[in-house]
C-alpha cells in the first residue's frame, strides 16, 4: 500500500482516487501570473466571507487586495481548476461561458463534444480549451463564436 498523501495547510486530505480523475492537471500555483507576488492555498472563506462549496479551498494571490487573483482546487485535490484570475478576467469567463452553456444545451452536446468543437473553432489544442484556462481576449473569442453559432442556429429554425 502506498504511503499517505501529506496534503498542504489547510487541506484536511488529498485523495489519490481524486487526482487520477484530473485530466490535463495544472501543478498548483507558486508565482500569481498578474502581479509576480505569492500565491497561498486558503479556505475561500477568506476570498467570500464565507466558505463555499463541499471543497472550500482556492489559490489565492498574496497581494489580493490589489491583485484580487484566485482560482479554486478540483475537490478532494491540491490541483488548481485553472490559472488564476483577476476580477476582469472571472468576469469575461462567466459571462461568455454562459454562451457556451446555451450553445451546449441547444444541441444536446455532452460537455467534451463542446469543448471539442471549441477547440476546433478557436484553433487550439483540446487540452488548452477550457474556460478555467482563457484569458479575457480568449473567453471574449469563445463566447463571440458561441453567440454567432445560435444566431445562425435560430435563423435556421
């Protein structure tokens, strides 16, 4: 049997089951991308007030109140969801995901028949083409390729 898995403060665990399940796993952040400071792993009761979620965990960036870049963990893990992002950048995800989100749901794709066609629509590798992972310029891409899809898919109906 293995030995332990010694998981970072504050995480309680890290499961070896959990880890096997992350594809294209991002090592955790050392270094914020946006400002050059530190990165520490917290409860996002720091970032929200509160904890949220079953996992309620995040890199978070030392220089947050500047900075403001985190990103969550994949449950039961140490490995980030994606890069860490500042406020402009989680704004131009969310809004341009919901794009996606509505594209997917119109054609009753699965989640990596759309990451699939995304990829293809924005010319990069399927391993790169995921939201947790876009810039603003990226998710602005994705989504204004997403919104021209159901336009056209509406005018067809």
């Amino acid at each position: 049997m293995s030995a332990k898995i010694d998981p970072p403060y504050p995480l309680p665990h890290v499961s070896r089951r959990a880890l096997a399940r992350v594809k294209d796993k991002l090592p955790p952040p050392e270094q914020c991308p946006n400002c050059g400071d530190i990165v520490e792993l917290v409860s996002n009761s720091e970032i929200y007030g509160r904890e949220y979620g079953s996992w309620p965990y995040a890199y978070r960036c030392t220089n947050h109140r500047h900075c403001d870049s985190h990103v969550g963990l994949h449950p039961h893990t140490d490995l980030p969801l994606g890069s860490l992002a500042d406020r402009r950048t989680r704004e131009a995800r969310r809004a341009c995901k919901a794009l996606f989100l509505e594209w997917q749901s119109f054609n009753d794709w699965s989640r990596s028949q759309s990451y699939a066609w995304l990829a293809v629509r924005m010319g990069l590798p399927a391993s790169q083409c995921h939201w947790g992972l876009f810039s603003v310029s990226d998710a602005e891409l994705a989504g204004a390729i997403c919104e021209e899809a159901l336009s056209l898919a509406r005018l067809k109906q």
